[in-house]
C-alpha cells in the first residue's frame, strides 16, 4: 500500500458546495455534530489513493453550514483493535470534550481467522485533535445478544440525554438479516446492552449498516441504511438504499414502534446519512453523495480524489410527512437572480438561466400535454433529463447522456442510468427545486417530500437549461439564481 497521498489532483469536477477530499478516498460521513460553535462533519478516508482502502477519519467543519474548511485527520488505523480500519461512528458535545465512538475493524477476527471483527472504540478531543481511549474497545463482542455476528458489528450513533448515554449499532444475526442494537452507559467507558431495537426478519434486505435517530418536531425518527433490498417500481433502485421511519423508541426496552418505513432518496448517490440538531433546534441532515458498486470517473479518469458529501439538509415535516430541503444558509450564495413565467410548448430556453452552479425554484401548472420537464447540464452531446409524465405521476431522472460515463458493477441492479418516484400533483402544481453544483444535481419535489441525488460529470461548456412539454403546452413559472462562494 503506498503511504504517500497521491501526488496530482484535477479539480475539473469539483464543485463549490459538496464537500470532497482535498485529494484520496471519501465515503460515509461520521461523527456529524456541533462541537465549539462549529458543526463538525468526519468522514471515511483512504488519503492514499482514490480507492476505498484502510479507513481513517478525515476531518472538516463548517460556521455557515455551507463552506467546509478542512482539518487533520481525526483519526487513523493502527492499533490491534482498529489496524484494519477506523470505520464509521458518531460524535457527541460532552462540556469541553468532543467524544468519539467509532468501530474498530480486524479482518481476520484473532479467534476466527476466516472471519472478520468488529468492536466498538472511544476517542475524545478538543476539536482539533483526538486521543483514543487507552481501554478501547468499550463496546466488545462479550456485550452481543445471542446469534449476534461479531463481524458484522458497526458504525455506533452515539448521543446523552440528561447524564445518560446512547448508542445504537448495526448488527448481522446469525440468520442473515439485519438488526439494530441498543447500548445505554452512565459513563462512555462502560456500555451495556439494552437490546435489539429492529429487526428485519427478511423483510428489508440483508445486513443493515449506519443506524441513525433524531427527534422531529417531537417525533423520533430513526434512519439506517439497507443493503441489498430487491429492487421495487419507483424504489430500491441501487444495490443499497436508505430508509427512513417515524415512531417511538422507547429506552428503557429497547424497542422502536414505527409508524411507516420509507426510502428516503430515490436518485443513483445517496448513502449513509447522519444527522445532528442544531442550537436552533433544526436537525439538519448530511449524507456521502455517491454509491458503492459503481464506476465513479475522478478515480477512473485518475484526478486524485472520489467522494462527495450532500448539501447540508434539513429534516422537517410536511403536511404529515418527513420532508428535506437544503439549509436556508445556502440562499445567502445567490447571485444575480432571474425570474420568468411563460408557457412551454415544445422546447424553450430563459434568458439568464443557464450555468453549472445554480439554484432553481420551479413550479409547472396548467398542463395539456403527456409529459413535461427540464433538461440541464445541455450542450452539443450532452445532457441530464428530469421528466414528469402527467398520467403516472412518475417523475424520471436519466443521466444516460450525461457525460463521462458511470458504469454499475451490481448483477442485481445493472442500470445507474436511469430513476424514478412517483410524485403526486393533487392541487394541479408539480414544485421542483434544482441545486446544480457543477457534478452534483440534487432534487426536491414537492416542497422536499421527494427528492433525487445524484452525480453527474458534463464537459464545462454543457451549461444550458431548456425547459419542455411533450403533445401539449405547460404553464412554468422559474426562479433561478447563480451560485458563488465569493462575489
């Protein structure tokens, strides 16, 4: 393995408000959190090639929830319960320590050599830097229920309430599916396990990985992500997926009681959220913007760096259901607004509405004819397609002409090309809302109710929008707006 971060970084592909690695490997996000007037967002790094390798915890944080500055790296691999990797954890505000609870990964196990082992590690620090434990692990095998795997045994989500702690893992049973775990602790050094929270007993794919919870407007809402749920009409799209489910978790049992289970992005590069809760009480949502099992081109084009992180979103509700949109800061990087309302026949172009960083507010109305939409990231061979068919209520995004092309590597779901949801119109209005940021799109429908990430890599000069109707005319009303990080 080569202990140099690589030499030569193309920033072609880079844009202004997606977090990415300086250079090397980026995945799930960790230890999301507010820590010293901060929110402090760690992620998974291999800093040695742009390829997942040995996991490290990179380092960044934000005052704005939009620009990240980077740190030093939080934490690396190396130790005998963690020399394989420091995968993924949480983090939490203890007075004037930030606490870290991450797994340490061993492939193979010492007791099974044809398996691997995972535990649960401690490490705390002022912000900056961070020391491990010196009796780490503090969550071992010993504290797993009966059948439980100790190879598959991870990513915690560590959070107090009043002098108690709380930690929830990820956990393969013996039967192949996964389940939930709760932890609780009067002190981080010494956990004990409460109980399975959630199991999928075959129901929801197979092991599950990166179990989350907040509170929303009084509710709990507990996330994980799925790995390898069969795929659905309009849903479980990529070989692994992300749901999400309101209801009660109550602590002392161990047991969660949801009201529905929901994926919560329909689009090819959303995995492994966390959240976090805000001083002002918003809890904000962030998530790795990619997808495994896939080609990713600034590792195939050798530019040095894979890897994006989500906007920063927050979690609300609307009319009764869970919602995302993206942090109202990001409106503070609006530059030179431009608003239109026409009706569409065919193909139409706004003056002023075109570029690679922009923000458009959308609402189509009065439709006649079978299909409508918007095609951005245009130019001579290229472009990205969203399209609302009236009839259906399917709302498709197709990135197959995109640009530089992204390649499944999943037998199971072999096309990364093309996604759909359905998303009603009831009141006889279809609201999108676009966030461009030069090889990012994401998507919100209906005031975030539905929403669609994805990747996508144009050439520069592919900087067109146009808007459409097929066999008939739409009323749209467009609200655009360019996106900078300085004037």
């Amino acid at each position: 393995m080569s202990s140099a971060p690589p030499t030569h970084v193309n920033p072609e592909f880079r844009g202004q408000f997606h977090l990415t690695p300086e250079r090397g490997w980026l995945n799930d996000p960790n230890g999301f959190s507010w820590f010293g007037d901060r929110l402090h967002l760690f992620y998974q790094h291999h800093p040695y090639t742009s390829t997942w390798g040995p996991m490290h915890w990179g380092h960044a944080v934000t005052t704005d929830l939009v620009r990240w500055t980077s740190l030093p790296m939080a934490l690396a691999p190396g130790e005998p319960y963690d020399a394989d990797g420091c995968f993924s954890g949480g983090a939490v505000a203890d007075g004037d320590r930030h606490v870290l609870l991450y797994t340490g990964h061993l492939d193979p196990d010492p007791k099974d050599p044809t398996r691997r082992l995972e535990t649960q590690c401690l490490a705390w620090g002022d912000g900056m830097t961070y020391t491990k434990a010196p009796h780490n692990p503090v969550i071992g095998t010993d504290k797993l229920p009966p059948g439980a795997s100790r190879g598959d045994f991870r990513d915690p989500k560590v959070w107090k309430e009043g002098a108690t702690w709380y930690c929830l893992a990820a956990s393969r049973h013996s039967d192949g599916n996964g389940q939930i775990l709760l932890f609780t602790a009067q002190d981080p050094t010494q956990w004990n396990l409460v109980g399975p929270v959630l199991r999928s007993e075959g129901k929801l794919g197979g092991m599950w990985e990166c179990p989350d919870l907040s509170v929303v407007g009084g509710r709990d809402v507990l996330l994980w992500s799925v790995m390898a749920q069969p795929r659905q009409e309009g849903g479980f799209q990529n070989p692994h997926s992300v749901v999400w489910a309101p209801g009660v978790l109550d602590r002392s049992t161990a047991t969660f009681t949801p009201d529905q289970i929901r994926e919560i992005d329909h689009g090819p590069d959303f995995y492994a959220p966390q959240t976090t809760t805000l001083p002002d009480g918003r809890v904000v949502l962030v998530a790795w913007m990619q997808m495994w099992e896939r080609t990713i081109p600034t590792h195939e084009l050798a530019h040095g760096w894979a890897g994006r992180m989500s906007l920063v979103r927050e979690v609300f509700w609307h009319r009764g259901v869970l919602a995302q949109r993206p942090v109202k800061e990001l409106e503070a990087f609006r530059r030179s607004a431009v608003s239109h309302q026409a009706t569409v026949e065919g193909r139409r172009r706004f003056a002023g509405v075109e570029g690679q960083s922009l923000d458009l507010d959308l609402e189509f109305r009065a439709w006649t004819g079978s299909s409508l939409g918007l095609r951005f990231f245009v130019g001579d061979d290229e472009e990205t397609v969203l399209t609302w068919e009236v009839s259906t209520a399917w709302l498709t995004l197709d990135r197959s002409r995109g640009g530089v092309a992204i390649a499944s590597k999943s037998a199971s779901h072999p096309d990364c090309q093309v996604y759909r949801a359905r998303v009603d119109a009831p009141e006889g209005v279809l609201s999108l809302r676009l966030v461009l940021d030069r090889s990012a799109v994401e998507i919100f429908a209906q005031n975030g109710t539905t929403t669609l990430s994805a990747t996508v890599f144009p050439k520069a000069s592919s900087r067109h929008v146009e808007f459409f109707s097929v066999d008939g005319k739409v009323e749209v009303t467009c609200k655009a707006w360019e996106l900078a990080v300085s004037e």
